[in-house]
C-alpha cells in the first residue's frame, strides 16, 4: 500500500515500470485476477473505457478497485478525465493517498498540469505523482515546455487518439516523428516515456505487436500500456534487456575496469570501440535487469 510512500519514491517508482494494464472502472469483474497478470503497474480507467453515461456509477467503483489493488501491493495508477469538471468529480472520494499516480489525458499546456497539482496539494508529500498523455498533434507541438513542469513525473503517447487527430491509421509512417518528439522531450528532462509509434490495440497478431514493441524500444519508450492481458508479457520482455545484451554489458564493464587499472581511456570490445557512453549504456541495462528482477 502506499500510503506511507512519498511523492518523490513514487515518481521513482514511474520510472522502473515496463508495463502498465488498462482496468476499467466499471468492470469489477476483472479486479480479482488482475494482479496476476504480470503487469508492473495497473492503471483504473475512468476515461476511454468508461462511457460518459456510466461515469457517475463508475467512481466509486474505482474507489474500490484503487484500495483493493493497493492491498495486494499494486502499484495503481487512476487515468481520469481531461475535462477540468469531470476529473473534479473523479478525484472526489477517491483513495488518493494509495494511488502511485494519477494519469491525465488529453494534455495540451502547463495550465492542464497546474491545475491538477494545485488539487492535490493539500495532500503534501503524499500526493500522488502526476503522469499525463500527450495525444494531439497541440500537444506533440507544446511537448519540450510540458515536459519540463516541475509537478510531472511521466509521459505517454496516445497514438490512436493522434492518429485520429490526422484522420489517419495508426501506423509509423504518421506516428514515429512526434514519438520521437515526445520521447526526446521526456529524456531532456530525465522522464519516464511509454508508447508506441504503431496501434496499442492488436491483440491477434501478436507476432506484429511484438515488432512494434522492440521498435518502440529502439526508439526511446521506457515502457508501454497494455489494453490486454496477453500484450503484457511481451512488453515486459520487450522493454528490458536481452539475455545477448546483459552479457555484452557485463563484458564491457568487466573491459572498462581493467582499462581503468591500466589507465586507458577508451578499448576495444568484439572490433569496436568503448568509450563512456557505451559503458553508461551497458551500466543502464544491468541496473535495468537487476531492478526488473526485484520487481514484485
């Protein structure tokens, strides 16, 4: 449970996360298995998944859902509406202090951000981080000032939302320039980013789903959402480093090291040079794989 946990271990906690699973507020009937799913985070959705009839009535289901997961030692995540009034009412009786974050959609400016962070102030070093969706091609444009708020602590990209913006299918010839924007926004200041540049919803072809997720990788995501139980495992194995990686890594610091007794600057590893930059990147992946490990 969180409440305990302070906003700052929270963001922390944003940053290790591969995968993320959708559960929508009104349907409870998903709650009892969810935490078996092998999803490192799970978001309650009182957005998208929910209708605007059914809002009112899904609230305090989320209620319920947010307490029961963080029980069982979720992280939690409440994706709640983009409309100021609306996620007014979605905060309103919610167990803020068990969330790690709530995730706000559809931002397009700094006020979007100020907004939520002033309503959760009161709350103090127990106030959930903030993750937001950037979706619009407004929002892609104003990425590099949104990112660098002081209250933010993750960003996704919404490709199916941007994608309907262009009135286009979601694929990466329209989606890999602003994920590539956004990610490298996100990075300039030190921000967990998940996404894909393809559709986050192909649950049969999953040998293509799978492409698109190492695309994602290579492009710079940190981690993705899921919408389906069976796209979890292939985040989780996605976005972390390979087996081949993980000992190409160990070699190079093991190489780096007896450089640094010899005193040489730079060597040569398999034909190619190493320098810090390389090592920084084998040193990540280790890190990587061993928090991946300690994962609940």
């Amino acid at each position: 449970m969180n409440t305990t946990v302070p906003t700052a271990q929270r963001a922390q906690q944003l940053r290790e996360l591969r995968s993320l699973l959708f559960l929508p507020a009104n349907s409870p009937q998903l709650l009892p298995k969810a935490t078996e799913r092998g999803a490192d985070a799970l978001i309650v959705d009182l957005e998208d998944a929910v209708p605007l009839s059914q809002k009112a009535a899904a609230r305090p289901l989320a209620a319920q859902a947010i307490a029961s997961l963080a029980t069982r030692g979720a992280v939690v995540l409440l994706r709640i509406n983009s409309e100021p009034e609306q996620w007014q009412e979605d905060l309103v009786h919610q167990p803020l202090d068990q969330l790690t974050a709530l995730m706000l959609p559809k931002v397009e400016s700094l006020e979007q951000i100020d907004r939520l962070a002033a309503a959760v102030q009161h709350l103090g070093e127990l106030a959930p981080a903030i993750a937001i969706q950037i979706e619009t091609p407004r929002g892609i444009i104003e990425a590099p000032r949104i990112c660098a708020h002081s209250r933010l602590s993750a960003v996704g990209f919404g490709g199916e939302d941007y994608s309907a913006a262009l009135g286009v299918a979601p694929s990466s010839a329209a989606l890999a320039w602003p994920a590539q924007q956004l990610i490298t926004s996100a990075h300039a200041f030190a921000l967990p980013c998940w996404g894909l540049a393809a559709s986050v919803a192909e649950i049969q072809d999953l040998d293509a789903y799978t492409r698109s997720v190492g695309e994602a990788r290579s492009m710079g995501f940190t981690g993705a959402v899921c919408i389906h139980p069976r796209q979890v495992a292939i985040v989780n194995q996605g976005f972390a480093p390979s087996p081949i990686e993980l000992e190409w890594a160990a070699r190079v610091i093991a190489a780096d090291l007896e450089a640094q007794a010899a005193g040489i600057g730079a060597l040569v590893l398999d034909g190619k040079m190493i320098d810090r930059p390389i090592v920084e990147r084998a040193r990540g992946w280790l890190r990587q794989a061993s928090a991946n490990s300690e994962s609940p």
